[in-house]
C-alpha cells in the first residue's frame, strides 16, 4: 500500500510502499476513503506534539470501510464505514476513564501521533474508538467532522447559554462550529487575521452577526469566546472584550505562549479554560446533534501523494473550509 511518512520532525512527508498491515486481536482494518488534514498535523510536523512517536502516518480524520478484523472481533465489523478521530486508545482503568474523562487519559494513545493515522491506503483501528457515521455525509464531508467537528462541539458545549459567541480564527473547526452554534440560536463574531478580508467576507457569508480583524472590538460584548488558532496573545485580547461571568476557551492541542496581562481582565469571574482531546460520547452527542442540524463542510480536496503541498495550503491558510486527502 502507499502511505505518507513523516520520519523526524521539520521533514517533508515521504511516499513510501509498505505492506497493508495486519490488525491484532482487538483491532479492525480499515481501506482508507478520506481523511482529513487538520492544524494538529503541522503541530505534529513542527515537533510541537513531544508525546509523538516516529516514524509516523500522520492523519486524526480517517473515514474508512472495515476490510478485516482481529480475532477477539465480531466479525459483522466487516463492511461497516466508521470514522476514527483524534483519540485512538485509552486505559480504560484510571481515574479519568472511569470517571467518564477518557479524553485525560494520562495513558491515552492518539491516532497520527503514537498510532499510525489515515495518509495512507490501509490502517488499523480499535473499534472501540470508531464512529458509526450517518449515512446523510459523504466520505469528503464526514472527514473533518472527526477532528474540526468534534473539537469545535467540545468546545461549544462549554458555552451553554452564551448568546453572544465569539470564534477567533476561522478555519476548519469555526467554519464547522458556527452552523452549530447558529442552529443553537447564538450569535456569533469572528475574529481573523488583521489582512484577511476574504476570510471576514466567507464568515458573514455562513452567517456571523460581525467578523473582523482580531484587534478590533466587536460591536457587543461577548458571553464565551472559542480560541481556534493556535496564539496566546489572543487569550488577553479576547477577555478584554467578554462580559464579567463569561469565559474564553483555547480549543487548540497547541497555542504558542500566553502573555501577561491586567488581572482586571480576568477579574468579574470571567475564566479561562482548554478544551484536551475528545471522548467517545463527545463523538456520540454531535453526531446525533447534526440529524436535526446539518452542518455544510467546505471542502478542498487532494490526492494522497499530494499532502505535503495540502499542509502547506493550510499553513498559509489559502483556502476556506477543510481540507481532504484521497487515496
């Protein structure tokens, strides 16, 4: 099979033949039909993860067909289309397994980072970590549901009762996030780059009450800001503009550090707080939720041996939406 592998850090990906691996007893093969390309894996290519094993087969978003089981699996497993994302294994044993935050699993595995991920043809899975997909998305749009969708509804279901909803740095989570939160009944602003215009106009355009550049305030006060890109200034800037009570939240694996600033900003028991990963019943909830809200992915899509130029894309930020790789 072919497969893009990353050997060390600051490489470009290589592709390579390898052999189609064989799962274990607990584990399922998937035939890769997308997956997606997501910020984490430039955090991963950039030696930001240090928890990462290498080589590696990057890839978090993985929609796949079950072409073979180990033997400790049904074998009705064979033929269904999952979606595997972030969180690839947990102990299943420690305090936060059992206490239903799998997500902090100190033990945890993550899927692109310690395990084998989806920029390939062929890879293996714990089915106890892959969605049933509803058959309403497509490969290509049921992709960054997996990583952009899930974290974004992690995120946003921190924000239970803020009507105004701010979303600083519109990519793929935001652009999933704001259909949410708009069929939930919140207004949303978003905040871009200073010089990005285009990506102001694609947010009004999927309908933000506001969208402007992130050192500028919006018209209303925010109840609850999601932080998607992966900068600490942001932090102080988004509290600067939050009514007292509310909360910014950093939905990002990797932010860059954090300045100082006024504990007036802080101050009026507004908080701070990161969204870690994922849980199962995360992936449970939004599915569910997008039956009676649908959510539209935008999507750019490339060939598999074509993902180094699709990282690059995402690192400039030259297009909206997700992107998707097919093998």
């Amino acid at each position: 099979m072919r497969a893009m592998v990353l050997h060390a850090p600051g490489q470009s990906l290589r592709l390579e033949e390898r052999p189609v691996p064989s799962p274990a007893a607990d584990q399922v093969l998937l035939k890769v039909l997308a997956c997606g390309v997501c910020r984490t894996d430039l955090h991963l290519l950039d030696g930001e993860l240090p928890q990462a094993v290498f080589p590696r087969v990057p890839g978090h978003e993985i929609v796949g067909l079950v072409t073979a089981v180990g033997r400790e699996v049904t074998p009705d497993w064979i033929g269904r289309r999952v979606g595997v994302p972030w969180l690839g294994w947990t102990c299943g044993e420690c305090a936060f397994c059992r206490s239903g935050q799998e997500n902090l699993c100190d033990q945890a595995r993550f899927t692109g980072c310690h395990l084998d991920g989806g920029y390939a043809e062929y890879t293996v899975a714990d089915p106890r970590f892959c969605f049933a997909l509803p058959h309403t998305l497509s490969d290509l749009q049921a992709a960054p549901m997996l990583c952009a969708g899930l974290i974004g509804f992690r995120a946003l279901q921190m924000t239970r009762g803020a009507q105004h909803l701010g979303l600083y740095g519109f990519g793929a989570a935001a652009h999933l996030a704001i259909q949410v939160a708009l069929g939930r009944g919140q207004q949303v602003y978003a905040f871009t780059r200073p010089d990005d215009d285009e990506g102001q106009a694609y947010a009004r355009s999927l309908g933000a009450e506001w969208a402007g550049p992130s050192d500028r305030a919006p018209p209303h006060l925010l109840d609850a800001s999601l932080i998607f890109a992966p900068v600490g200034a942001l932090v102080p800037a988004a509290l600067a503009v939050t009514v007292k009570g509310g909360c910014v939240i950093c939905a990002g694996i990797h932010m860059s550090d954090i300045p100082a600033f006024p504990y007036r900003l802080l101050w009026g028991e507004r908080s701070v707080r990161s969204v870690a990963n994922l849980t199962r019943e995360d992936g449970s909830a939004f599915f569910q939720e997008l039956q009676h809200t649908p959510v539209h992915c935008d999507i750019t899509r490339f060939a598999l041996e074509d993902a180094n130029q699709a990282l690059a894309i995402l690192r400039a930020g030259q297009f909206n939406g997700a992107i998707v790789l097919t093998p």
